[in-house]
C-alpha cells in the first residue's frame, strides 16, 4: 500500500456512510464557528515542530518524560502568553489545552503546568479580595510565578474537616505559621507541586486567638524565586510513577513553621483581621460552586475521552480481518462479528449522550450559579446531587468503556504505540479525583432518602426528582410496553424503588435504635444502588428528550442516526440493568427477548454509519496518536513505524549479551 | 511508630480472628510440606542480595529496565541449574518462579527467559521426536541455548489457519525455505523474541511438493551463537512498551528465505520425509492438549493473582481512617464502610473459589489426558469446552477484581508504589492472551447448543452439561426458596435457558436460509452469554460441592469461615445475574430483598477474620511489592521510603528550571 493511501477496508466503510459528517461534526463541536476556531487553534500548535515528538515518550524514564514535558509545557505557556496578549485566549483555548483533546497530543501524560491555570489562577480569582487579586493575578497570568493548589494530604482525601495541616496565626508578627504536624498530614497529589511551582495555594486548619475557625487558603511560597531552591522549612519532591499522568509532576509538601504574612490568606469569603479577630464567612455553601463546576465539567470531557477511544476501536475493527465467518470466504474485517458490534457501537452512542447530558448539566449550573448569587439556594442541594452521582458513573462508565474498546482490539491495544493504556490511565483517575465514586454516590442518596421522606409527607419536589413524588402517589408501573418512552419511565421507576429501600430500611435501623449515621453506614450498598439509579434515569431522559429535541432540528438523514443512537444506547442501558427492572416492573421472558432482538436490530442499522460517525467526531491524528485509531487506517504499517523509533532496536545486538547471556550460556558446555 | 513496629489497627485485626491461620495456610498450599518447600525457594531466592532492586524498576526507561531484567534472569537461571543439578527442581519451582508468585518478587514485569522454560522447552518435550528431544533438550535445559514460541503475527492472532508465515519443503537441500511474505505475517509477541533468545520454534503453513499440509512447529535459529548476531534473512527486534509484562521482551520476528535443516521441524505428530512425502498426524487433537494445559493453569494463576491483589486492600483497609460514621467519634477505619465491605470481601471469596475450581479442573485435565493417551477422546469435548469459558470468566473477573481492590484504596492505589497498576497489567494480559475471550466465549458456546441438540433427541450427556438434559425434562424451576443448593440449582437452570434461546434463535436464522456459520454470528451475543452462565454454573457447583467437603475436613472454626466465604461467593454472584435469574425463575421482591440481607450479613461475619484470611494467602511482602499492602502495615512509612527513592528528588532543583522555567518566568517582567 502506497504510503499516503487509505486502508480500503476503511475507505470503503467511509463510502456507505447515510450522512453528512460535516453536518455531524458542526453540531458536536458546537457550530462552524467553533469547528474553524478548532482547527486555528490545532494548526497553531500542532505545525510547530518544537512540539513535536521524535522518540515517543513511553521509552523515556520519568526523569527525561518530565525533563522533555516542562521543555513543551514552557513552551506551550509561550504560546499561550501570546494569545492572551492578542485577546485571542477563551475558555475553549484552556479547555483545549489542559483537558484531553489538544492538549493530549502535545503532552500526553499530563502538563505540569495545567493546575497553575486551571486551580491556581482560578481559586485566586474565586477566593481573593478585589487587592489580592491585583497583586498576584497579574503575576500569575502572567507566569511570573508558578502555582499549585495543595488541598488533599497523604492520610486524607474525599473528607476535608480530616485535614491535619495548620495555620496559626501570630497577631505580634502579623503572620501565619503553618505545620504538617506528622507524615499523614503531608500535602500529597498536587500536579507540579513536585519541581515546577513556586508557590502553592496550601488549604489548612485555621486558627486564631488560640481557636479553630475552620479551613483556609494560603497563598505559600515554595521556592526562591531566582535559584527555585525549597524556602525554609519546606520539604517539596515528586510522588514518584503511577498508572497515568505521568508528566504532571505530582508531589508531596511537608510545611515547617512556614510563615506567610496575614495578607496570604484568600479573604474574599472569611477574613482575619490584624488583631487575630476572626470574620466568618457569610455563606458556607458558595465553595460548593468550585468543586460543582470541576464535577460538571468533568462530565463533558468524559465524552471527549469516549469519542476518542471510539474513535480507535471502530477503525481499527474496521481494518482488521480475522476468524472466519463463512468458512469459505476469508476472513471477515472484524465488525462483522455481531461480539464485536456489540462491545464499539454503544461505546460511540455513549460519547454521544455523555455530550448531550453534560451540556444539559452544564446549562443547569450556570442557571443555579445565577440564582446563588442572588441568594437563592433553592436548586443547590439538588444540583449539588446530580453532580455527585452522575461524576460517578460517567467517569465509572469511561473507564469500563475505554478498556472494552482496548480488549475489542486483541492484544495490539495492550501496546503503547495503540495509546489506550494512557487513556485508560487519564480516565481511571477521574473515579478517585474530585470526590471519590463511592463517596459521590453517598452523597447523592443522602439527599434522595430526604427528597423521599419529604415525598411521603406530600411535599413538591424540584423537577429531577419529580418522579419519587409520582412513585408515591402510583406505586403500579402497569403493563410494559417496550417504547424508548417507556424504558426512561422504568428507569425512573425502579431508581424510586431503590430509594425507597434505601429509606424504609435505613427507617428500621432507626427504630432499633441507631443513630442516623449508622443507620446510613448499614445501608450503604442499598444507598449507593438508589444515587447510581438515580443517575442513570437522569442520563436516560436526558438522552431521550435531548435527542428528540436535536432529531427535530437536523437533517433527515443525520435525524435517523440520532433515533438508531439514542435506541442503542437506551436497550443497552436497560438490558445491562435487567435485574432492577424485573424486580419491580413486571416484563416476560418475552419482553426481554423483544428488547434484545431490537438492539441487535440497532447494531445492524449502525453498521454502515459507524466509521462515519467515528470520523464525525473529528479527532486529530495527533490527538488519537494511536497505531491503530489513525484516519488513514494503515494500522500494521504505523505499528511497524512505532517499533522502528525504538531504542533498543537501533542496536542489533543488547550490552547483556556479552556481559551476563554469552558468559552464562557458554559456562555448562 | 517505631521501625519496626506493626500498626496497632492491623494488630487490632489479627486478634480478631476466629480461626488458625496456619491451619489455612497448609490447605491453601497443599499441605504442609508444600508450605516447607515454599519457604525453602523464597529464602534461597529473596536472601540473594543481588536479586534485591535498590532503585524501583518504576524509575527506569525501558531499554534500563531491560537491561536490569535480563541480569536478574540470569541469576535466577544459574539458581535453577544448581536446584535441577541436585535434583531439587520440581514442577512447584517453575511455577513459582515464571508464574504470579516468587518471580513477580524478582523480576515485577515479566522474565525475559520465562519462554524458554515455559515453552520452548515443553514444546520439544511434546512434539519433538524422541531422537529430536536428544538433540535439542539437553542443550536447552543446560541453557547452551535459548529458545522462544513464535505463533501468533503482527496480523494473526487466536485464528490460527489464518497464519502466513510458510515453510516450503526444498528436496534438493533437504531444507525448509521460510518466509512472512507481508508484514501482517511477522510474527508478534513472543516473549524474549526481541534480544534475548537465540533460537524460537516458529510456527509455520507447511508446503511439501507444492501442496499444502497445515501447520508446523520448525526450530530456527535467530542469532549467532557467539556474536549475537541476527542471521541471516532474520529481522528481529523489541515490540516496545506495554501495559504490563515491560521486561518480558516480548519481539517480533521476520523471515526472508530462512532455510533450516529438515531435520528442524518437530516431527512427533507428523513428518516430511526426506524426498518431501508428507505423513499427516494421526491424531489432531493431540494439540488440544497444551492449550488446555496453559488454560487450566491460568486458573490457578488467577487464584494468586486476586490472594495478592485482596491482600493489598484488605489490609490497607485496616489501616486508612477516612470519613466518619459517627460524627462524634474519629474518622473509622475505611473497612468499618459496608461499601467497603462490599468491595474488598468477595474478592477474597473469589481468591479461594478459583482455587478450588482450579484444582478440581486440573485434577479432570488430568484424568482425560489419560483417557486420551489411551485413545479415548470421549470426554475432550466437554474438557475443551469448560476450560475455554473459564479461562475467559476467571481471567475477565480477576482483572476487573484487581482494579476494585485498586479502586477501593483511592488515590493511592494509583501509584506504582502501590503495586496494582503492576497487577493490573499482568492479569488484563490474560484476557487475550492463551485465546481471546470472547473467542473462547464462542468456542464453548459451538459445544453447547451441540449438546443441546444432543438432548433434545434424548441423547445422554456427560456430567458437566447433564443439567441441561434436566431442564429440557423438567421446563419448570418451582418454587425458590433461597437456599445455598437452590442458587446453585437456580445457575444451571438459568444457563440451560441461556443455551436454549441461544439454539433456538440460531435455529430460526438456520430456516430463514442463513448458513450455520452466518447463524451463529448473528446470534453471537446470545452464544458468549450462554458460555459465560455455563462457566459460572460450574463455579457455582464446584464452590459449592469442594467447600461442602472441605468443610467436613477441617476444624469447626475454619470450618465456619468457608461456610461464609461459600456464602459470601454466592450470593454475590447471584446478586450479580439478577438479572438472568429473575428472567426465568420466578423470585420476588420479598426474595430478593432476602438474598441482600443475607449478603450484608455474610460481610458482617467475615469482618472480623478478614485480615486473618488474607495473612492466610501467605503471600511474601516482596511478592506484594506495595506500601499499603505489607504485613506490617506501616503504609504513610512505606509511601514515603518508596518516594525518597525518586531519582527526580535526589536533585533538590531539576536542570529544567535554569533551562526552560527561569527564563520563561522572567521574560515579562
């Protein structure tokens, strides 16, 4: 095969598709303006040849991997620096740079650089007085100095009041002293706390005049400014290698009677005066809306991570030809195998939804984030819920679905050069940070068994848990009937149900005597089951009036890829679910067998669009930098290149042979 | 806490329990002279301190990585001389040193020689002559060679008719000509192929006089035996990195008119005379035999796999304080979480379920293997059949256990300190190595609606499907009424049904026109289901039975423990299948609600012997090779050790900063 040529498996794939790509990929990148800011903003630095990589990472040690990333990520902040100097910088520009998209093929393991603009700039604006924020924004956009922001410890994550570092503060020096009194109390995590920042927005015990106030933010510095050598009493280093991120640097923070001036505390919320008086903040729950938006941001960058690995599986089953079908034709490119349609194809109609349902919480937030700051809280303990459970399972889900898509590829996704072991270390990572899955889900359920007991007592309930006060008032499903419609209800059903036993068992606990808390503890399998649940009949309406919403919008032709999307997804949500429907909702056998019969309907009707839809979501080669994902499908041909850049093959013959192999093959002869 | 001191929450722990560990311990060994014999090779093994890694292999590039393996496998080879010189060598030992245990303590990534034990060497033994075991074993065993197993190609994997790499028959030299004729043909993968091996068995399509005979195995050799050299015609290399398995040097090898010596094909099966007349095996299925080998002791790999992995988390449960349940008290250890519980527990079940499985399977291998070298093949069907959806269950399980343990310590399972992400990468491989497990999946399915046929025409069956002949006399479950024997029961049941509609369906594309080939790929999703219940209603039977024996044997107080853990496996695995089970027996929710109750009662007994059960895997701190899983539980003191190892933090400030950071930093000021 020539070697601009495109697989013709693939491109034959290409030719059956029943719609406008065009049209696909416009609405997925949000319009033809932001599809033409993309591809500036892609040639901007993927033509750079600075950014380009020769040897691929995988062969460095971490030492040269981080050495080789803050080369690229200075030289990437450069950039930045001019765009911003332009005017042409935007929150599309940073999402693309430190999320998973374009930032990924620059750096693939992660930026040691990213918490400085995505936590450090951002906490300094969110959390400073208006003269904080003029003394150390302009410093920080500017990069004069590096930031990190160190919040989680080595013995404490998820449970914030658990933190043990402390800042006293000294009303005759007008000084915070802070301490990590022991080992556990290390401040650990941080990207770039390791080698690359020089200050950290470290979050501590507060206290004055000899009492606890509860947390703060300090600004601390961490390095000199000129020699980067540890300030006193600060011992800074790297965690050392882990699944993923293995570029970012992540360290640990041990403080030693560090002393930052009373201004280096974040006042905007809390103050201390000079005298050590303490000024508590006026409204606790505005720091939800931090850790809201990271949550719900998380969730659209989940559909990017899925669009990817999609993206890979499908090409790569396109142009793979393996086990015979009809025993006399050869073999069948591996999509034909049924097995194999149904591990890609919901994958796709996944990154589809996780689009839609982040969008839609998206929109949510920003109206809450609107009323918050008139001082209406109203939707927030809701918000706040479906932010939990739905981090959760998207980021759950992402993760299961990255690693079906690698094992759909055989043993060629267990390479590097397929790139599906960094995605998969990307995404696992998001089920722990943010808020630990299980602990998100917790948090969710405590608020339905509240939602339920209000329920019960007849109160309205907001929109998204509308259907726990439906349940109560119409405990009978009635007959199944199969519609899309009907498969959202069930989900909304059996998820009050679940609520429900979450709530009447935890209610008999109490009656024996528990406290609420053990009481909930002995629950927490059922609690979890009813936030998950929860989740999942939000992702199924969202998907179902999200999409019939587009349906009307769009092209007839790219409409009827919508409906086929939106079926599979939601059979294969419900028959992965099928022991909660049975349990509460009365199908046959011969229902299931209906529903299972019209997925694999759907997978056949995908079959001819699959590649397209892959291509729609328009993923840079760069971005893919798979072996097996690339557009031009000439897998065996890039894998073969990637073996060629390695190291140990530019010698013929390894050092080890002459100093131990030959020496100890010869030594029994 | 001083150094040596044990954490006094896991000391809290050991005192808990009910039972003998040691008791444990002999049974799950095999006895006490197997215990003996094991603390024997790990003393002569992890007492070298030459085998002992100052720096974590986590800190190497991989060229470094594998130049440090190949001098540890070295040493390892030169102990095993000396143990097979003094007759000391045993199946136990190479299990223990190329299988998950003692070798992952000393060489975490894979032996670079482990194919030359495990299959070079066997593959000789199996298929060569006896005047070719002469010529080549001792050479072999002595090490005067080195050897690899070249199958599977860069476009070839678990098909393997589809191979392309061909040896044609040359009468005039009495040699073979070999070839990979494309680059799809290189052969991939084999473990030591890359720099290491000096000769492999390839397998190759065989051509004699023109015409085709099928596959054959042909010794070649790849290098010089004094320079290193490749020879000639031989393109060989290192594949590059990878999940898992980073030091096994797994290669790829091309071949451009390579002749080798007639003599150089294993000829114990078949044979080319030397005027090229091809005499065909007698016996085909012969080759059955060493993949179901490799498959039945996969199995009992996996049990050790999740023995380490369950004791990693179990004990850093025990440890990890995080998130109150009763406000008013400190923050609890993590494993007082019934989440948590739910997590860690059934993953220790598993551990000891596998282990029984696998040894009830292997004992079944080895009674066919007799059978058939008395030419009875009635059984191998059915031993084919169960050993392929096995090794796909157990293999596909434990991965997905490994990553819950991992999962269920937070963050800090995320670092390579904590020894999962290691873990994970071995067991994952497992999926697709020793035949791809849907491809499994489909293999035992073919078997299974054979069988069904069988019975429908009143055929008798052998005992492993005879459930089957059950259900089609008896359609009716009756009445469930919970018990141990009944979930059992209500497995079979379910897979008989899974087996039927899978036969059915494929019956009904069968008489609308469809090929039997074509039908079984458009009823593909129903076959791997079906497959998958069978396997698990064998797991469920065999648990069931062998703990109900063991049970009888031992004292009353471990007695107790398998009593739960039998609980413990099955109601969790049919909590798991709710979904098929409610489908087709007719359980309420008044039922269902029984089977969780009594699961959060199984947790609730198993706490206190949970870490006892764990110490009771024996596992070696130098296998489990992580901070949060050693038996003293000093995990934050473990953490840190590993992270003062950081090349990285021996340097307090990284040349980058004068190179890159400064400047950049000071360019806008």
């Amino acid at each position: 095969m020539p070697s601009n040529a495109v697989n013709p498996d693939l491109q034959r794939e290409r030719e059956k598709a029943s719609f406008n790509t065009q049209e696909f990929t416009y609405w997925w990148l949000g319009g033809k303006e932001k599809y033409e800011a993309k591809k500036k903003l892609e040639k901007l630095f993927l033509n750079d040849p600075e950014l380009k990589d020769e040897l691929p990472i995988s062969y460095m040690s971490p030492k040269e991997l981080y050495e080789h990333s803050v080369r690229k990520a200075v030289i990437i902040a450069k950039k930045l620096r001019e765009l911003r100097a332009d005017g042409e910088d935007d929150v599309d520009t940073y999402t693309a740079l430190f999320g998973g998209a374009l930032g990924s093929a620059l750096i693939k393991e992660g930026n040691p650089m990213m918490l400085h603009f995505v936590m450090f700039v951002p906490t300094i604006m969110g959390q400073g007085t208006v003269e904080q924020q003029i003394e150390w924004l302009t410093k920080a956009w500017d990069c004069n100095i590096l930031g990190t922001y160190a919040q989680t410890e080595l013995g404490h994550g998820t449970f914030l009041r658990g933190l043990e570092t402390r800042a006293e503060y000294d009303a005759t020096t007008q000084e915070f002293v802070l301490n990590t009194p022991t080992i556990s109390a290390y401040k650990w995590w941080p990207g770039g706390m390791g080698h690359t920042a020089n200050h950290a927005i470290v979050v501590a015990q507060l206290y004055t005049k000899g009492v606890f106030r509860g947390l703060a933010p300090f600004i601390v510095q961490l390095r000199d400014l000129e020699t980067h050598m540890p300030m006193q009493g600060i011992d800074v280093g790297d965690i050392g290698p882990k699944i993923g991120m293995k570029s970012v640097n992540n360290g640990y923070l041990g403080l030693k009677n560090v002393r930052v001036p009373l201004n280096n505390m974040l006042m905007k919320n809390q103050q201390v005066l000079p005298d050590g008086t303490y000024v508590a903040p006026k409204n606790s729950v505005l720091t939800y809306g931090t850790m809201m938006f990271v949550r719900v941001a998380l969730i659209r960058d989940l559909s990017q991570t899925l669009a990817k690995a999609s993206t890979i599986a499908m090409r790569y089953s396109a142009v793979r030809r393996q086990s015979p079908i009809d025993p006399n034709k050869p073999e069948p490119q591996i999509i034909e195998h049924t097995t194999q349609q149904l591990k890609v194809f919901p994958q796709i109609a996944k990154a589809i939804i996780f689009k839609i349902t982040g969008e839609h919480i998206w929109n949510m937030f920003n109206n809450v984030s609107g009323e918050l700051e008139q001082g209406n809280m109203d939707r927030l303990p809701e918000m706040h819920a479906l932010s939990c459970c739905l981090k959760a399972i998207t980021s759950a889900d992402s993760a299961a679905a990255v690693e079906v898509c690698r094992l759909s590829c055989g043993g060629h996704g267990y390479m590097d050069c397929s790139n599906f072991p960094t995605i998969y270390g990307m995404t696992t990572a998001v089920c722990t940070y943010e808020g630990e899955n299980t602990v998100m889900l917790l948090q969710t359920a405590r608020y339905l068994v509240k939602v339920y007991a209000q329920a019960l007592s007849g109160e309205p309930l907001v929109p998204t848990v509308q259907y726990i006060s439906d349940y109560i008032k119409n405990r009978e499903f009635g007959a199944f009937d199969c519609t899309l419609e009907q498969i959202v209800h069930a989900f909304q059903f059996v998820a009050a149900n679940k609520v429900r036993i979450a709530y009447e068992r935890m209610e008999k606990h109490r009656r024996q005597g528990h406290e609420p808390e053990t009481a909930a503890n002995l629950v927490g399998i059922e609690l979890t089951q009813a936030a998950d649940l929860h989740g999942r009949a939000f992702l199924a309406q969202t998907a179902y009036s999200g999409l019939n919403e587009l349906i009307r919008q769009v092209s007839p032709a790219l409409a009827a890829v919508f409906q086929t999307i939106l079926e599979l997804y939601l059979l294969d949500a419900c028959l992965g679910r099928m022991g909660d429907l049975l349990r509460f909702i009365n199908l046959t056998d011969g229902d299931v067998s209906k529903l299972e019969l019209r997925l694999a309907e759907c997978l056949k009707r995908l079959r001819p669009n699959a590649v397209a839809l892959v291509d729609s979501f328009d993923v840079h080669d760069r971005v893919l930098d798979s072996a097996l994902g690339a557009a031009d499908g000439r897998v065996y041909e890039r894998i073969f290149e990637s073996v060629k850049k390695n190291p140990m093959n530019k010698e013929p013959v390894n050092k080890t042979f002459h100093q131990y192999l030959k020496p100890f093959m010869k030594a029994n002869l």
